[in-house]
C-alpha cells in the first residue's frame, strides 16, 4: 500500500504559517515564502541574542565613560583605578549607579582615584 503525506505535509506547513504569523505580504500565506522568512528569523534570533550581550556592553562603557569624564577622568584610567583598589563592581553595577544615583558614584570614582 502506498503512503500518502498530505496529513504530515499538512501539519508542517500549518506549523511554519504559524511561525509566520505577524509577517507582512504572502509570508503569511504563501508556505514556500513563509519557510524562507521563518528560517532566516531564526537565524537572525540566534545571532542577535548574542550580538545582544555586545551591545549592552558597549552601552555600559559609553555610560560609565560619560559619568567619568563628568568627575575629571577617564573611562580606562577609571576601570584601572578600580582593580588597582580591588573594587569588584561589573560594568553593568557600574553604569547603573552612573545614572541613577551619581553620588555612589562619585565615591567610587574618589576611592578609585586615590
């Protein structure tokens, strides 16, 4: 007896029309289009969710920097000061004192400098 797929192609294509779903034009229709935008979205999600760490990171530093150069230094003369005085406080920690309590911030800036 042959086998016929129209139940499992059915399924499959109903699951990536749903992945679809949300998608402007005949990405939400058309299977052959849908697969395509769904499988570069998927590889898009998986590299940006490492491209995101980068990216906070980098806002980190132009955040401390900032904050820095307000207190009469720099960034890297700052993270220098701050391992010299074996002050462990990460970069994240770091910058959201910069913005929103500039105070603490200045005293580790102050005993960083020393």
């Amino acid at each position: 007896m042959r086998v016929k797929k129209s139940v499992t192609a059915r399924n499959r294509h109903k699951k990536v029309l749903a992945q679809a779903k949300g998608m402007q034009h005949n990405r939400t229709r058309s299977f052959r289009l849908a697969k395509q935008a769904v499988t570069r979205a998927l590889e898009y999600s998986y590299r940006d969710r490492r491209n995101r760490k980068r990216d906070l990171r980098a806002l980190w530093i132009t955040r401390i920097n900032a904050a820095a150069r307000l207190e009469g230094t720099t960034y890297g003369k700052l993270i220098a000061g701050l391992k010299a005085a074996n002050i462990e406080v990460d970069r994240k920690a770091l910058a959201e004192l910069a913005v929103s309590e500039p105070q603490a911030f200045k005293a580790i800036v102050k005993a960083a400098t020393k």
